[in-house]
C-alpha cells in the first residue's frame, strides 16, 4: 500500500471517527437536558466515546506517526465542521435552564 493511499485512508477514517464522536457528544446533551441524572449522562457517553476514538487512534498508530497526524487532522476537520454546523443553529431545539 502506498504511503499517500495510507495517510488518505487514516484521514478519513479520523473524519468519521471526528463526525461519530462529536454526533454522540450531540445527542448526549440533548438527552440530558431533560434528564433526572444528567450528570451520568454525561459521564457513561464521555467513557464509551473516549474509549472508542481512543482505541481507534491506537490502531492508526500502529502504522506510525504520519498516519496518526492524519487522523488526528481529520478528527479536528470534523469538530470545526460540527461547531460550525451547530452554530448556525441547525438542531437547536433543546432549551437550556438560564444560568443563575
């Protein structure tokens, strides 16, 4: 496998682990918002998302430093797109508590 091919291919694959994990994070906080126990919300889906992008960048890893750049630099690509996307407002429907 070519060297190009390898990096294209870790980089795509940390845009999609970037897309799940930041769309995981999402639907986190909307579930709870409304929650009695948002507080193990939060803490089961940091777990289960942490332990995911953690062991898929173990594996790029394995095919060295390069290619563990490259996911990283698509994992980034894909949280500047989600902040962007949601900053626009699309899916805003949860209302937050004022902070007081």
């Amino acid at each position: 496998m070519s060297e190009a091919v390898l990096l294209a291919g870790c980089g795509l694959a940390g845009l999609v682990l970037g897309i799940g994990y930041f769309a995981g994070l999402w639907w986190t906080v909307r579930r709870a918002v409304g929650s009695r126990r948002p507080a193990a919300w939060f803490a089961a889906s940091f777990v289960l998302r942490a332990l995911l992008a953690g062991a898929v960048f173990w594996l790029v890893a394995r095919h060295g430093a390069a290619a563990l750049v490259s996911s990283l630099a698509g994992f980034v690509l894909a949280r500047v797109a989600t902040t962007r996307l949601v900053g626009r407002g699309h899916g805003r429907d949860v209302e937050l508590p004022p902070c007081t």
